[in-house]
C-alpha cells in the first residue's frame, strides 16, 4: 500500500506512462513530473523511484522490469 499521496501520484504517473508505452525510466518519469508542476522544481531521488518501481511489483503485481 502506498505509504502516503505522494508516492500514489507518483505511481499513478508511472503507470499512466507505461500505458503510453513510454517505458518510464528515473529521467524521463522526472521529465514527466517537472513538465506537470507548475513551477518546474520537482525533485525526487533516483532510489525513490526505483523503491516505487518495487512496490508496484511486490505489492500490487505489477509485470514490471526494470
């Protein structure tokens, strides 16, 4: 289970971009993010993301390699 709205967002945009056939690697969802927030200051470490990848494979199933 998502550890709080943050990390929801932040799986729903990976998941919004797989559907896309976007194959979201660290710098593109980080594209993604920054072209979505309004001031462009999105940050986020490389380790988040990858700890988000696995939980959306652990917890939620997800055919995911990455």
């Amino acid at each position: 289970m998502p550890a709080n709205k943050n990390q929801l967002l932040r799986m729903g945009v990976i998941i919004e971009m797989m559907r896309k056939n976007a194959m979201p690697n660290y710098r593109r969802f980080m594209e993604e993010m920054r072209r979505r927030d309004p001031a462009g200051t999105y940050q986020l470490s490389e380790r988040t993301f990858r700890r988000d990848i696995q939980d959306l494979q652990t917890e939620f199933g997800a055919p995911i390699e990455y």
